[in-house]
C-alpha cells in the first residue's frame, strides 16, 4: 500500500512535466518565428532606400567640398570657396534626403 501514494504522486508529476514539456515547445517556436530574419521585398527596398539616403549625403558634401576647393585653388583666395560650397553641398543633399523620405509608397 506504501507504493500506491507514491506512483499518483510520480503519474501526476509526468503529466505537470509534460505540459509544461509542450508549453516550452509552443513558446520557443513563437520566438523563432518573431526573430526570424524577414527576407523578401520590403527588406529589399528598405536597404536599397537606405544606401540612397548615405549616397545623397557622401555625394553632397564630399562632391561640395572638392568643387569648393578647386575654386579656391584656381582664386588662390583663402578657404571661403571650400566653406560656402561645402555648405552648399551639405544644405543640397540634407534637401534630397528630406525628399527621399516624404515620398509616398507604392
């Protein structure tokens, strides 16, 4: 009769056990599916967009800067033709970028 109580308690412990065997299933592929990595077309566009956007800000201020400083070599007049160009260059591509992101998508 000593056995009796103790294979309830051991019946009873497998079936705690295995439901919450099954609840850490259930939970661990939910997590997989949240952390999968989302490859397909809005990935796509979003890197592509996001390339644009760094290509917009190294063009405009690296392309002001060398227009300003050739100015500056051919005046032969301090470094105020680098400044206001680069500046130029920078206000330029701050707009692009402005324009890239306000733009509807489709």
């Amino acid at each position: 009769m000593s056995d009796e109580p103790e294979a309830q308690d051991q019946r009873g412990e497998d079936a705690r056990l295995a439901a919450l065997d099954e609840r850490l299933k259930t939970v661990r592929e939910r997590e997989e599916m949240r952390n999968k990595p989302n490859a397909g077309a809005q990935t796509d566009e979003s890197y592509r967009l996001g390339n644009r956007v760094l290509a917009e800000l190294i063009a405009g201020i690296g392309g002001g800067a060398f227009i300003g400083w050739t100015i500056d070599q051919l005046i032969g007049r301090g470094h105020w033709g680098l400044l206001v160009v680069m500046g130029l260059g920078t206000f330029a591509a701050f707009r692009n970028i402005i324009r890239i992101s306000t733009r509807r998508s489709e």
